[in-house]
C-alpha cells in the first residue's frame, strides 16, 4: 500500500474509532497539543470534566494526542479529528487554517474574559537552558552555547514548535546584543553543529539530556526546564539567559471538526474555563506564564526576571516572515545546518 494509502487508512480508522465513542449524556473531545503539555492538560481535562459534569450532568472525556507542533498540525491537516488544537507556534495554526478547518481570523476572536487577541493565549512561556549538576561548561548565556566542546540538546526547528522558538531566542539575543548577522549565522552554524542528536520535539529532547544523559546543556521550555528540575533535583541546574524570547502557545478550536462532531459548544465552553481562576492557578503551578495578571502577581516568584523579545521585535514581519526566511525549505536553517 503507498504511503498515501496507509496515511488515509489510519485516520479514517481514527474517525471510526471517535465516532464510536458517542454516548448519550457524554461526549468526548480531542484536543491536539505540542510536545511538553501532557502534565498541564492532564489535571485541567480532569478538572474541567468534573465541573462540567456537576454543572449539566454531561460526562465530558477529553482525550490527549502529543507531539512536536509542526508534526501535529500536519496530522490535523492530513484528517486526525481534533476539537481544539494548542500548538506551540502561530505557523502552525495558520497551516490549519489555511485548509480551511479553523476560521482565518482565529486570533481575533473574542469571548466573555478576554479581550481581542487573548482568547486563544491563556499563557505563555519562553525558552531556557538545563545544566548538568555544578554547570561544569561554565553556561549561562548563548554565546556559551558556541564554546568548543560543548554538546547542545535543541530540538529540530523543521518538525517542533519550540525548536523554532530555540533558534528565534538564539537570534534574537544575538541581534540584541549588536552582533552583526554574517556573526549570528556563525554562532547559530557552530550551536546546530554541537548538537550531536536533533530530536523532533521538546519532549524527546528531554528524553535525550535527561534519561539518556547526552549533552552538556538542554535548550528548552520554561515549564519542561522545572519539571526536569522537580524529577532530578541537584543534578541538573535552570540558566536564564539574559534575552530570550515570548513564546505565546495558542489554543484554537477547530472550527470544521466541531460543527462536524456536535461539540462547538462543550469546547467553547472549555477555553472558557482555561481562563477561570482554578485553570490559571494550575497554569502557574505547571510554570507556565499564566495570562491572568492576578494570578501572574501571586506566582512571580517561579519567574524571574528576563528580556523577553517578541518575534515581531526579533524579526519584521513577525511570524510569517520568520517561517519564510528560516524555516521554509531552503531557508537559513537548512542553509547553516547539514545533518
């Protein structure tokens, strides 16, 4: 069977699979997120399904898919059902939505806490380095990252989100601090060539620094930094970098997958929910940037802080001109980086 064929065959395996899962008085959701979120979405599925069903009587299942953000739009595209979709970059919800299943202006929506521009960001985050116990490279800023010997765990920006997020940081900073770019080319070359694995999403990369002990350093989400810290403790160090970037996860329905399933509703009602006080406190307790300004004040302490660029100020343009010039094939990454 070509690849076409195996491709068509499991998703439309999965939509018989959803399908089979409607009961009366309960329904079930699929929401399809990046790499490091399986903790965050865990307790708030939960929490949002016992409310739910003490609120109307509806049993509400939420089921999971995870991986790196690039890989999971492109299954959403290639027909996996999703209700909801939080991805980490906005490139990837433009993808989807220029197939027509989520709505064009998806990022001007509005609903009943948020403003324009905010229903679909209920935090955010950004990037930082892990270090072995007693940071034995002497890392604690991105020029580090370009020392000789130093073996550095990203992830591949062509397939995760937060490895695009990466090598935007490294850019940034490195424009920030008045480099030229012939130099920040130079630096970005000698980081991807340090890197002696490039894994698909953050999680693997995890997976790679921590559980395979490979690399000196691990350039990684800010929430998957401090679980790592939590599981291992001493052993491994958070560095701050004095400039990263804004990274700003948004969850987006997916417009034709609701209507299609009966679920725009139930699912409009959770990214309510994603912004009430019990979701946002456990945004913060999972170290992700909660974007309630109360609850933010009350976690400051598991922040500290940091020059955060937003990708308009790291590039013009923005998102679309940073996928077009770094991340399309034949772009400055394929350009700096050969495997």
């Amino acid at each position: 069977m070509s690849r076409f064929g195996w491709r068509s065959l499991a998703v439309m395996m999965t939509l018989i699979l959803f399908a089979g899962c409607q009961k009366n008085n309960s329904v079930e959701l699929l929401n399809v997120s990046y790499d490091p979120t399986r903790e965050l979405y865990r307790k708030i599925h939960r929490m949002f399904a016992e409310k739910y069903l003490a609120e109307t009587g509806v049993e509400v299942r939420i089921r999971r898919s995870h991986g790196g953000s690039g890989s999971q739009a492109g299954a959403v595209i290639n027909g996996l059902p999703a209700d909801l979709v939080s991805l980490a970059v906005q490139p990837d919800l433009d993808a989807i939505a220029n197939t027509g299943l989520i709505r064009e202006d998806w990022h001007t929506v509005t609903n009943s806490f948020e403003p324009k521009s905010k229903r679909s960001l209920p935090y955010t985050s950004t990037i930082v380095f892990v270090v072995r116990k007693g940071n034995p490279k002497q890392i604690f800023d991105w020029d580090d990252l370009t020392n000789p010997g130093v073996k550095v765990i990203p992830a591949n920006p062509k397939t995760g989100g937060g490895a695009r997020l990466n090598f935007l940081a490294a850019y940034g900073a490195f424009k920030y601090q008045g480099d030229s770019e012939a130099v920040i080319f130079e630096k970005l070359k000698t980081i991807y060539h340090n890197a002696p694995v490039l894994d698909g999403g953050a999680r693997a990369a995890t997976i790679t620094f921590v559980r395979k002990c490979i690399g000196d350093v691990q350039v990684t989400w800010e929430n998957e930094a401090e679980l790592e810290k939590l599981e291992l403790g001493d052993e491994v160090e958070i560095i701050r970098p004095r400039v990263s970037i804004l990274a700003e996860p948004h969850v987006v329905m997916v417009d034709r997958n609701v209507d299609a399933h009966g679920t725009r509703g139930i699912t409009e009602a959770f990214m309510d929910f994603l912004h009430s006080e019990p979701a946002q406190e456990v945004i913060a307790e999972q170290y992700y940037r909660p974007s309630n300004p109360t609850t933010m004040a009350k976690y400051r302490d598991r922040f500290p802080t940091m020059k955060l660029l937003r990708v308009d100020e790291i590039i013009e343009g923005g998102w679309p001109a940073a996928q077009k010039r770094f991340f399309a094939n034949g772009g400055v990454f394929d350009q700096i980086f050969q495997p």
